[in-house]
C-alpha cells in the first residue's frame, strides 16, 4: 500500500491548498467591488465549469489510467491560482475560476479510481476511501483558518501565489512517485482471465450483483447534488455572515469546526462494515437536522451546530463513494466517480447560486434543509441497494502487498 500513502501525501497538499481559499475568495471578491449575486455566481460557475471536466475524465481515466491526469490537473490549478493572484477586477476573478473548475474536474476520478483500484474487496476498498476523506477532512480543519491566517498577514495577491507555487510543485512531484496499479478482481468477481476459458464452459458475468439483477439506479445521484448543493450553500454564507473584514480569520475557524466534526466520524472505520445504504440515510438525517436548526436560529451556539454537520459529511461522503462502488464493477470505475462528480458539481453550482437570490428574503440554510429531505424521500429502500454487499468479507491470503 505505499502507493496509497503516496498518494494520500500528494491529497493532503492539494485539499490543503483548495481548502485554503475558502474563507479567502468571498472577502477578496468584495474587495474588488463584487456583488453578493455576482459572488454566488462566481463560486457556481467553479462547479458548473466541472462538468465538461468531469465527462472527460471519466472516460480518460478509464482509459489511459491516472496518473497524468493527476499530474495534469494539479499542475494546470497552480499556474492559475498565480494567475488570479494578478486579478484586480470581479469579471477576470470569474473567467479564471471558472477555467480552475474545468482544470480540477480531472483530480477527483482520477483520485478516487486510482485508490479503488488498490483493493481486494468491499471492505479495503470502504477503507481506502474512508482514508481518502480523513486526508481530506485533515487538511481542512488547518487549511481555512492558516489560509484566513495568511490573507490576513501578508493579503490576498501574496496568499494565492504561495498556495499556487505549492499546487506547481506538487503536481511535478506526482508524476515521480505516482504509478499505475495492477487491476486486481475484488472478492467474488471473476479474474480477467476468465474470459479465456474454453468456450463450452460458461463464463461468470464480470458485472457487480447489482448490475445483473437489474440497471444502474440512477436516482442514486440525487444523494451527491442534495450534498454538494448544500455544502455550496455553507461555503457561500458563512463569509457573508462575517460583519467586516477583520472576522475573516473568525470565518476560517468556523470552517475548521466543521472539518473536526467530519473528522471524529471519519475516524470511526468499524462505520464500514455497515450497509452503505444505511449509512447514507443515517448520515443524511443527521444533516437535515442541523441544517434545520442554523436555518430557525434554534438557541444553540453555531458553532455546536456546524459542527454537527461536519459529522454527518463524516458518515456520508464515505458511505456514498461505497455505495456507487457496490452499484459498479471495476472496469467502470472511471465513469461511476465522473458521474458522481458530475452530480457534485451541479450541486456546487446550484447551492450559491440559489443562496445568493434568496438571502435577502429567507435563510439560505432552508434550501439545504430542502434539497437534503428530498434526497431521502427519493432514496425509498430498495433490495438493489443492498444485493452484493459483504460486510464481513476479509482481503484473500497473499494477496498483494
């Protein structure tokens, strides 16, 4: 597995270096003298410009593996975050954020299917992206308030430079120590060599159980534009709601409380030995609830409540990944995490731009209230989701490093 804590490293200093510009890029974008509307619009035209990203890259990671596309993308963010550090008028800050958002569409499926494709069951692959969102989760407790930190010494142009220098670099280095895995069949799917049997003997489907029984439930991604939508909608409010400029490192801690909420769930591994399903449903009640609560003003400390949402992204963004790889099969890797990331990307775009129209009449946090209990009145149980799922399923002996 040290490829994994190759990657993971490299993981750590890309969600580091995004999650930075957090509580930046609102406080920066007022400097230059845009609006709340056209602020919403510039952080969703960073999750609509995903979009093309995404389809591409789920067939070229597929396709031509991904590591390039790793390299590529890291590489492409940095030399545009040194380009913004130039910006000094709101247009320019939305062209280059939107071009960031087609550039960092590749990164993700690109991640998530390189790690799924180092493990040997269900379960290895549950951890795996458990681990993938604890790297996450770590560098976004630091990361928002360093970077409010930062902006708040040497001011914003200085800060996205550094960050952009840092995405550079670590985009050269992965191209040294990053490899593409063998494709190893998972417990209970047929090795590759199976195709070659002699043709009287019948072969074993190379599909999931799931896909045998019945189509891919695309209602599924229903779950990554209810979440994405509303985490817009938190990353679009919560500066906004920061009554000078001065509470922009205020900002960066409210973020990293949430990130500790993730953490503590993230944390608990023995979570994915549970149905993924299940996991979801739970995750998104939790979510609902505190959604609700920032949304009424209930007499809680914000902070409390923020931090419960970060819980429930910890049970859920884990739970998700394992959910459409127990509706998938190997060979789709690529296109299952593009599509997904198609989903989050049109929850990203959706979930400022909607909070940006109605703040001035309700609390944004309703919307994400809304869009989460939706998403659970639509994902109604079904035996799909549960039909080749093995929670006690141990890797093989001998089998890999």
């Amino acid at each position: 597995m040290k490829m994994a804590v190759w990657l993971y490293l490299f993981l750590f200093v890309a969600f580091f270096d995004l999650h930075a510009q957090y509580p930046m890029l609102t406080p920066f974008a007022v400097s230059l003298g845009a609006a709340p509307s056209f602020i919403g619009l510039v952080m969703g035209m960073y999750s609509l410009t995903h979009l093309p990203g995404n389809l591409l890259a789920g067939y070229g990671v597929d396709r031509f593996g991904s590591r390039l596309f790793i390299a590529a993308s890291l590489s492409g963010a940095g030399v545009l975050l040194l380009l913004q550090s130039q910006v000094t008028d709101p247009w320019h800050l939305l062209y280059i954020r939107s071009a960031s958002g087609f550039v960092l569409a590749f990164l993700s499926p690109a991640c998530l299917s390189l790690l799924a494709k180092l493990a040997r069951d269900h379960i290895q692959q549950g951890r795996l992206m458990a681990g993938n969102g604890l790297v996450h989760t770590i560098a976004s407790v630091v990361s928002p308030a360093a970077g409010a930190w930062l902006a708040a010494k040497i001011g914003f142009a200085q800060s996205f430079s550094i960050l952009g220098w840092i995405l550079l670099a670590t985009g050269i280095a992965s191209l040294l120590f990053i490899r593409e895995p063998k494709v190893v069949p998972l417990s209970g799917e047929p090795a590759p060599s199976a195709k070659r049997q002699d043709p009287a003997v019948p072969i074993a489907s190379s599909k999931p159980v799931a896909e045998q029984n019945s189509h891919f439930p695309w209602v599924v991604f229903l779950l990554p534009i209810a979440t994405s939508c509303a985490q817009g909608i938190l990353s679009f409010e919560l500066p906004l709601r920061a009554e000078s400029s001065a509470d922009v490192l205020t900002t960066g801690i409210l973020f990293s409380i949430v990130s500790l909420g993730a953490l503590s769930t993230l944390g608990l591994l023995f979570l994915q030995r549970y149905l993924p399903y299940a996991r979801n449903i739970a995750g998104l009640l939790l979510m609902a609830l505190a959604y609700y609560g920032l949304a009424s003003d209930w007499p809680v400390p914000m902070a409390a409540l923020l931090f419960v949402v970060g819980m429930s992204k910890g049970v859920v963004f884990p739970a998700m990944t394992s959910f459409m790889l127990q509706l998938s099969g190997t060979s789709r890797y690529g296109r299952t995490f593009s599509f997904m990331s198609i989903a989050l990307s049109v929850g990203s775009f959706l979930g400022p731009v909607l909070a940006g129209l109605v703040r001035e009449h309700m609390s944004p946090f309703f919307i994400s209230f809304f869009v989460i209990m939706l998403s659970l009145i639509v994902l109604m149980p079904r035996p799909q989701y549960s039909i080749g799922w093995n929670g006690k399923a141990e890797p093989p002996p001998h089998a890999g490093h």
